[in-house]
C-alpha cells in the first residue's frame, strides 16, 4: 500500500506541475491582441478550469477506491489470495493452451 500511495502522490504532483505549466503558458499570452490567439487562450483557460475540477474528482474518487479495496484485503485476505491463485491458475492455462 505504501508503494501505491507514493505513486498516487507522485503522479498528483506531475499533474500538478502539468497543469500549473499551462496555466503560466496562458497568462504568458496575455499581451497578445490576435483575436485567434485570444479565443485560444480563452478557450485553454476555461478547458483547464474544468480540467482541475475533474482531475479533483477523479482524484478523491480513486482515493476512495482504493481505500475500500485496502480495507477489503485486510479484512478477508483468503478470499484476495484465493482469487489471485484463481486467476493466476486460469491466465496460466489460457496462456499454455495452443
């Protein structure tokens, strides 16, 4: 679990800086007065508007995700062994059949 949770922080940084890099990008362009780089700018902004929003959403949701999934191993940890041997045991004979 602790390996997940510092690859969640890892890629919520990146995204982060992702979204922090475009934002400089458009306030950069600010001083241009071509309507075309205008409307662009305009429509970058509101599309990363939304795009933080959702990525928010996304993000609280997989926390949550994930939480009940660790809470469900700890709680019955035969039934996520069984299931793995199960699985394993099928991929491995799909994987031998010619």
């Amino acid at each position: 679990m602790a390996s997940a949770h510092n690859n969640f922080k890892t890629m919520s940084k990146e995204m982060q800086t992702i979204l922090s890099r475009a934002h400089t990008l458009v306030d950069a362009t600010s001083g241009e007065l071509d309507d075309r780089i205008i409307s662009a700018r305009a429509a970058l902004n509101d599309r990363l508007e939304a795009a933080k929003g959702e990525y928010s959403q996304l993000e609280d949701q997989l926390q949550v995700k994930v939480q009940s999934a660790d809470d469900y191993i700890h709680g019955k940890p035969y039934y996520a062994i069984g299931g793995s041997l199960i699985a394993g045991l099928f991929l491995g004979w799909f994987m031998s059949r010619k």
